[in-house]
C-alpha cells in the first residue's frame, strides 16, 4: 500500500490521501496482491479491481459499473457488462425462490424471479416467475395472468393450459379475444401442417369471411344486414347458397328468404335454382306468419320454361294434400288435380270442365307398359280399365266348360268375424282358386314370419268370363231344345 500524506488535526481526525493508481496497479491494495484493490479511474470516480482488471466502478454521478466503466454513455444508474452468458445470476436459499425487485419510489414494484410465492397483493405490482419448467406472469399484485408451461403451451387467464393457446376468464362486453386491425380488414388464419389453409376475416364493408386461403376462395360470408351466403360474395337473402364448380360459372342453388308471391305474402321460402324476381327456380314456400302458433301451409313450386309457377304440391295446415290443387279441403269441388284428405279418409281425382270422356284419372303400368287404368265414362261415371288388347295375346281358344266349372263354384252367404251384424254373399278364396286360380291373390292359411296371416283376396270381375262361357252354353242348349220342340209340335 502506497501512503502519500498522513496528516493528524488537534489529535482528532486524519487525512489520508493516495495517488489515483490504475486496475494493474491500485492505489489501495493488498500485500502480495498489487494488482488487486481500489483506484480511482478519473475525477470524482472510485473503481475496483482484481487481478488487475477493473470489476466495479462509481462515476461522478452516482452511475454503478459492473464490469464496464461504460464511459459516460450509460443512461441506465446501473449497468452490466461482460462476455459470459450469464452477466447476472441471483441465487436464494429461501424457499419462495430468488427473485430481483424493481421500485418506483416504493410505490409500484415489479418482481422477476423463481419460485411460486413472490410478488405482493398491492394492484401496483407485477411479477415475471418461472416455477417447474413454466413462466408466468402476474399483474395487480399476486393474480397470474398469463403462463407459458414448460411445454409450450400458453394460457391466459389459466394455469393450465391444454391447447397451444387456451383462454379462459369473464368475458369483457361478450367476448374474451379483441382482434383490432389499422388496415380495411381484421383476421386469423389457420395453417395445418397440411390441407388448405382458412381465415377468419372482418372487413370495413361490415362482412365476416370465412376465406379459403390455399383456393382464394370465400366459402362463408355475412353480410351487415345478417344475410348469409355459402359460395356467394353478396347475399341479398338470409340464407343464398351457390355452386361456384358449375361450368356456367356461378350457379344458385338455393336462397332463403320472405316468399315474393301473393298467397304468400308471410313465412318462409325456399328458392332453388334462381334469384327472386329472376324468373328462374322452383319454390318451397311456407305460408303464415312464423312469428305467431296459427294455421301454417307448406307449398312447393315449379317453374315451366316460360318462368311460369305451377301449382305443385300444397299442404295446408290440417295435413290435407293437393298435388295443382291449392285448395286440396274442397275435395270435390276442385277444378283439377288430386287431393289427399287424411282428416276425412278420401282421396280425390280431379278433372277440369270441359274434359272429353275416357281422359284417365290413374294409369297402372308394369315395365313401363300400361297394365290398367281409371277413367272418366262421360260426365257421371268411371269405367276401371284392364289391359285386354288382341295385341297382347297368344293360344285364344274357346271356353267350352263354362257350365261344369260354375257349378263347381260354391256362391254362399257368411258375415266377416268383424261384423257379426251384416250378412252378405260371396264367396271363399281358396274354394274359388280351385276354378278359376287368376282370380284370386295369396295363399290358402299363409303366414309370415311372425307367425301372422296373410290372408287370401278375390277380384270377383275374373268370374265374368266364365260366367258368359257358361251363359252362352246354356243359351245354346235353350235354342236346340227350343228347335226340338218346334219341330214335335209340327209332327
């Protein structure tokens, strides 16, 4: 150690002074060890160095160094340097963790540290923790806000996260995520690892997109006034669908919307095929008022080439059906069409005035060939047709057994089990299948598999062949006895 002036004053104090000395060689320093100690590296500054570099250093203004003297050009009142990875390691034996404390004046702190426990409950504080692998962060005092767990995944407003980002909390005016863009839109994408990528967008022109990224195609838009499209850009209806893949470019498939027509003039529509006012698409249309429990009808519609509406298929509000008949509970009193009324158990075939005679109500056809039919007989009558044309027949030969096989017929009169009361004539299936098999469907005591009988029915028309053969053989027999009566009476 150097002395430079040792001075005593009224034997009270003393006053010892040294030159300034430099890092390799302090001015105050240890015996064997010179190049360690304290010095002065310029006016109003105080340094120390050990091993003959300088460690720590107090500048004129009260600025701490901690490696670096940082030559005037430090702003911070504290400072480190150095060439390690670690310039700073704070290392605690308590069992809440070390932490280092940052205070404004005492009256707002913020703690950075390890440990669970650290940070106070003042609403000024915040704290940045690292605890088991995770980092958290706290604000308002000891409330944990934010963490990072050593997996990577990050919650707000939860500990526990369970998704690369989970949210959780009160939401703030119905939403708990607030997206705020300075550009004309606002949005997120998501981007698997393959696949398309989507976006969720908000645009200055009041529409949320649903945007196909990989296609650069919109797949969902609403628009301000809530109308909904799916494939298109611009519904103008609550609900437009379009098929963007049609050759022809852009092709409706269906809009939804207040049906445009005067019967119904409330409810709820179904166009397909076309825009409303287009003059294009079939219809489904439910009238009344949806807002109110009243009579609804359901109402389905067809176009012709010339854009003009059919009458379609009608429903009204008692379930009673009406295929061009928009009034289906008159029942006879319709023009044309056919009505279906469940209510009353009938079903009515409708022609319009002025229709000829033989115009068919019902075709029944097999293989697309006509087998039978239900037509108009004039103006008061239906005849029940059966295919008999020449054409559709081979082997005709002559019945020349009508009178055997009818007597083998056993015409008889019983009541049905139901109806105990009412007696009527007929016949028994299986004893009329015996003469004439054509006439009869089903099978003598069948059942199905449930052990259920499926009983036996007859078509009492298939008798009327063999009752004119055997008409007509007793029409022969009259006229021969007829003639041999004759002739005795001239002998």
């Amino acid at each position: 150690m150097s002395q430079t002036k040792a001075q005593l004053i009224n034997g009270k104090s003393a006053t010892i002074e040294f030159t300034g000395g430099s890092a390799s060689a302090p001015a105050v320093s240890f015996t064997g060890d010179t190049n360690t100690g304290i010095y002065s590296p310029g006016g109003d500054q105080v340094a120390i160095s050990t091993g003959g570099s300088g460690r720590l250093f107090v500048a004129s203004d009260g600025k701490i160094g901690i490696g670096s003297s940082g030559s005037g050009t430090q702003s911070a009142r504290t400072f480190i340097e150095g060439s390690g990875a670690c310039p700073l390691e704070i290392d605690a034996t308590a069992g809440s963790g070390g932490y280092l404390t940052l205070s404004n004046s005492g009256s707002a702190k913020a703690f950075f540290g390890f440990g669970s426990n650290i940070g106070t409950a003042s609403v000024n504080d915040i704290a940045i923790r690292s605890q088991s692998g995770a980092l958290a962060f706290q604000t308002g005092g000891a409330n944990e806000r934010l963490r990072i767990t050593s997996a990577g995944l990050v919650g707000i407003g939860t500990s526990s996260p369970d998704r690369q980002l989970t949210i959780a909390g009160t939401a703030v005016s119905g939403t708990q995520v607030h997206i705020n863009s300075t550009v004309s839109s606002a949005g997120i994408k998501f981007s698997p690892s393959s696949g398309d990528a989507y976006e969720i967008q908000a645009g200055t022109d009041s529409k949320f997109i649903l945007y196909n990224r990989t296609d650069e195609a919109y797949r969902l838009v609403v628009d301000g006034s809530g109308n909904v499209g799916i494939g298109a850009t611009t519904p103008s209806t609550p609900l437009h669908v379009n098929n963007l893949s049609s050759s022809a470019g852009i092709n409706t498939v269906a809009t939804f919307a207040t049906p445009q027509n005067s019967n119904t003039t409330s409810g709820g529509a179904i166009l397909l095929g076309g825009f409303y006012g287009d003059g294009n698409g079939s219809r489904i249309s439910a009238t009344g008022n949806p807002q109110l429990s009243g009579a609804h009808d359901l109402w389905l519609q067809t176009r012709t080439t010339t854009g003009t509406l059919t009458n379609g298929l009608f429903i009204d509000n008692t379930g009673n059906v009406g295929i061009n008949v928009t009034n289906p509970s008159a029942g006879a009193s319709a023009t044309s069409g056919v009505a279906f009324r469940p209510g009353s158990h009938d079903v009515w075939f409708n022609h319009a005035n002025g229709v000829s005679s033989g115009t068919v109500y019902t075709y029944f056809t097999y293989n697309s060939g006509a087998i039978g039919s239900i037509s108009q007989n004039g103006t008061t009558a239906v005849a029940y047709n059966t295919t008999s044309d020449y054409r559709l027949k081979e082997n005709v030969t002559i019945i020349t057994d009508g009178i055997v096989r009818l007597q083998q017929l056993k015409p008889c009169k019983f009541n049905f089990i139901t109806e105990p009361d009412r007696t009527v004539d007929g016949f028994i299936a299986h004893e009329v299948e015996q003469v004439i098999p054509e006439a009869i469907t089903g099978k003598k005591d069948a059942e199905d598999a449930d052990g259920n009988p499926i009983y036996q029915g007859i078509d009492q028309s298939k008798l009327v062949p063999l009752l004119t053969a055997a008409l007509q053989e007793t029409i022969g027999r009259i006229e021969t006895l007829e003639a041999e009566v004759a002739a005795l009476k001239l002998q």
